[in-house]
C-alpha cells in the first residue's frame, strides 16, 4: 500500500502539502500506433516519436516493486499477462512503475506472487520479471516508464538519498536500467524520484528545494547530475522531473510570524521551474512531472475556496501547468486519483480531466493506480483485481487513446489488421442493439453500442455498423477494431473474439468529436438490421 499523504498548511492560497543487477538486455520491437514509433523526444511541450509524430502518453500506475514484495502488486491474485490485457483493453497505452533500490541489489527476491497462475514467473529475480512485463506490455504497443519510488522499500524520502541509498547508488542504478533497456524502446524514460518534498520547518527546512543552490538539497541540481548521467548510459530516454512541495524546502510553520511560500502536493510544485529549469546536456529529452490529489487525499485549502471548482485551473497554471501552456516543456501528472467516494472528489477529476484536454496535443498523464489496494485512492480495479470502476473509468476514457499492437488474451488490445468488411454470415433470426451515451462534454461525447445475436446461428467473423450524424468523428474504440466511413461507423470483431453466439451479446465503446444528438442509429449485424 501507498504511504498516506501529508501535506503542510501554508497561509493564503496553498498547503501543500551499490550494487546492481545486470540482466539480459531483451530486444523489443518500436510500439507503434497509439504511442508512436521508436524512441520519444520533445517539440516545445509536445512529446513526439523517432519519426516527428506528436504522442500522448495516458496511462497508470502498476505499483509493488517499491514495496516488500519488490514485483507487481496483483500477481497473487490473477495471471501476470492478465492485468496487461485488461489495462490494454481498456485504453492505457503506458505504464509507470514504481520500484526501490532494494529490489535491484543482488540476491533481491520477489515474493507473493502465486505459483498456480505465475507458474513462469517463480525463482525469478524482480528485474527478471520486469523484463518479461516490458516485453508483453511492448508487444501490446504499450510504453513503460520508470519510477524510483523510494531509496529503500521501507518508505518515501524527502530528498533523493538516504544514509542505505547514497546519491551515488542512485545515480549507478539508474545508470544500469538505462543500459540494460538500451535497445527496447518500450521502456521510455526515467522518474528521477518520487515525490521530492519538504521536511523540518520554514525558514530552517532540510528537505528538497528548488532553486536554493545548496548542492545537499537542491532537487534540481540533483536532477541536473542524474539526468545526465543517465543519458550517458542511454541517450535515447526521456527525463522525467518531479516538482518538490515548498520551494524552499521547509514546511509552512503559522507560528514564526513569517509569511509562507505557496505549497502544493508532494512532487507538485513546478512554480520556479521557469526560472530555475533543468539543464540537460539533451533538452529535447526533458519531461516536467506533477503530482495532484483529490480533496479526501487531503483537505488543501483550496477545496475550500467559495469559487470551487473554477478556482482550480489557476492553481494548476501557477504551479505546474504553465510549463505546459508556455510550450516551455512536456508535463506529465504522473499520478492522480481518488477513491471519488466524496462527491466534490468527482468535480475536482473531472476538472482536472478536461484542463489537461483531449487528443495527442493534450497533457501526459498516468493514473494512480491500477492497484485496488492503495488505501488512499483504490484502484481502477476492485479487490477481485478484476472488476472495473466503472465510475472512474467512465470519466478517464475520453481522454485515453489506446495502445495499437498485438495480444491474444481473451481481453487483449485489438489487432489492427482484422478484417473491417462483413465477410461472416448475417443472423440467422435477428439481432437487437441498444446505444447509451455514456459521457458527453463540449465538442465530443463517449458511447457504448451493445449487440447482441438473437438468432440460432453463430456470427463469424462478426461486423457491426451504425450511422452518426454528420460532423461527428471518430476518436477511439475499443472491444472491437472502430473505423469510420463518412457517417458510418464499422465495428470488427477482434482476433481473440471473432465469433458472436446465438444468445451472446457484444458491447462497442468509442468516443468521438461532434455533437451527442442526435444519437447514433441504424445499428447492423453483418448487414442485417437489429431491431
């Protein structure tokens, strides 16, 4: 589980809150589709990929490998493939990864991961796995991004070093998975360090600060050093740097009569990254990470603030978003989330969805978490590691644009080669179809389209078709390969589901630009019209 979130009040505005392993180097081939081509690199706030595409990473956290355990959360309870196909299936094209120096130190040893469903994975060391979670999720078109969590597996640190994790082992372990994924573009970049903060009191902090110039606290010198040795190792990754919480690198104290710096989130406060940027000896490798949390998370004062929820994106602008608005840098809000169990928690993610926008030209982000167990915000999955949150997921998908790639697990990401003519027979007997629209906002709308064959004859391979109105077009599907024709729009089965039963029902989802009304209508099964 997550550590929980402490933030400190601040007045006005804001609170805030070795030895390595060397494995054998897999090769990968480049993702493709929704994450571009190869190797990524920045234009101004624009990632883009080795061919000058424009890419957008929107993706989750898969935590553990941070913790005890030191591998993925999850593998006791289902199939370690499983979780890739669900995460592909349901549109996130990239996945961070937390782990600690502990799990790289030799003799490391992953544990509670189930030997009857990951046969494959026991006896193997917790970069071992990692290597075949990188490849699968490759093969997929999915993109993974580093995260060193924590120095040690006993919990998160203020500054990016701690007496059993000195800078030098940090800089030397960065320096091996850099190596050790140097020629498998699925493995983007490296998260420096997560969530660098405050600690002691203003004006006498000892936590990370930004700008202050002292070489033992300074997170953006201490990024500086990092980033470019890692891009010594392996010049082709992205380098991804958190903000800290106070700039100054003390906590707010309301009682020296002193007035306080604004503060934000852990790793959230970006403010003096104009003015004091990350110099990297690559500069189109560097990528600004923000973190944002919801109001049961913890109470910033801002939740409070009258205007609420029209107050939030000049808050956003001051402490992190600008980068992106100025087109100084690429950020990524590395994580966000909320159990959303607090109604204003709904408003505050849906706010936070539509600042960062829609389409590749909108901000990076990946959610946390996957994870079900994270005590302060839950998962996109329940405790049955299975079973979606249809509320959360409802609200992301509009924004996700999925991975294109392979996969034959029975909820894999959808072939793009799969043939979008309706070659099978029509039902025998009919069909039925009932369209929901299960989101709109200005200029676009999510829908569902549920089919289902109530004839006595299989569909195979099955199509589905149906009308839009004119203007709409199409942004994303998934359950199925969606194109669009005009104001058709076609549906074909996917490679590890080709056949629709008598009785047995499908259900498309896509979202679109374009007006939600009128709904889209004249749904037909292999050309055959359903009532």
């Amino acid at each position: 589980m997550r550590r929980l979130w402490a933030a400190v009040a601040a007045s006005s505005m804001a609170l805030v809150g070795t030895a390595v392993v060397i494995g054998l180097n897999s090769q990968a081939s480049a993702a493709t589709g929704g994450t571009g081509t190869g190797y990524l690199s920045t234009q101004g706030a624009q990632l883009v990929d080795s061919t000058g595409a424009k890419v957008r990473l929107t993706g989750l956290n898969w935590f553990g490998m941070e913790t005890d355990n030191k591998t993925f959360h999850g593998l006791w309870a289902r199939a370690w493939r499983d979780h890739i196909d669900q995460m592909a299936s349901l549109g996130y094209n990239t996945i961070r990864v937390p782990y600690s120096d502990d799990a790289l130190k030799p003799g490391a040893q992953a544990n509670s991961v189930d030997g009857y469903t990951n046969p494959d994975l026991q006896g193997l060391t917790p970069l071992q796995i990692l290597d075949k979670v990188v490849d699968y999720a490759g093969s997929k078109g999915m993109r993974i991004l580093l995260d060193r969590h924590r120095p040690t597996s006993a919990g998160q640190s203020a500054l990016w070093y701690v007496a059993a994790t000195p800078e030098s082992t940090w800089i030397s372990n960065w320096q091996m998975l850099a190596r050790h994924y140097a020629n498998n573009p699925t493995v983007i970049g490296a998260d420096l360090h997560n969530e660098p903060h405050a600690d002691g009191t203003d004006p006498n902090g000892t936590g990370a600060c930004w700008g202050c110039g002292d070489v033992n606290r300074d997170w953006r010198l201490a990024a500086e050093r990092a980033g470019n040795a890692i891009l010594e190792a392996n010049p082709n990754w992205l380098i991804v740097v958190e903000g800290v919480s106070c700039t100054s690198g003390g906590n707010a104290n309301a009682w020296d009569n002193i007035p306080d710096e604004p503060c934000g989130w852990w790793g959230g406060n970006l403010s003096k990254a104009g003015q004091y940027p990350v110099r990297l000896n690559k500069p189109n490798k560097l990528v600004y990470s923000a973190h944002e949390y919801a109001n049961s998370v913890y109470h910033q004062a801002w939740f409070d603030d009258p205007t609420f929820p029209a107050n939030l994106p000049g808050i956003w602008d001051q402490f992190w978003g600008y980068l992106q608005k100025q087109n100084i840098a690429p950020v990524l809000v590395g994580e966000f989330g909320s159990t959303l169990q607090n109604p204003q928690d709904v408003v505050w993610l849906q706010k936070l969805m539509q600042y960062m926008g829609t389409g590749v030209t909108g901000m990076n982000f990946t959610y946390w978490s996957w994870n079900p167990n994270s005590g302060d915000t839950g998962g996109i999955v329940g405790d049955d590691w299975k079973t979606v949150n249809q509320q959360k997921q409802n609200i992301l998908q509009p924004y996700l644009i999925p991975p294109v790639g392979g996969g034959t697990g029975p909820t894999g990401s959808v072939s793009p080669s799969v043939s979008k003519s309706p070659s099978g027979p029509p039902p025998t007997g009919g069909c039925t179809a009932t369209v929901k629209i299960d989101n709109a906002w200005q200029g676009g709308y999510q829908a569902s389209v549920t089919v289902k064959n109530t004839g006595n004859t299989a569909v195979n391979p099955w199509t589905a078709t149906w009308s839009v109105p004119s203007g709409v077009t199409l942004q994303s599907g998934w359950n199925a390969t969606v194109t669009q024709s005009g104001t058709t729009f076609t549906a074909a089965a996917p490679t590890w589901a080709p056949s629709l039963a008598p009785g047995a029902s499908v259900t498309i989802g896509y979202t679109a630009n374009g007006p939600s009304s009128p709904a889209p209508s004249g749904v037909k099964l292999n050309g055959a019209a359903c009532s």
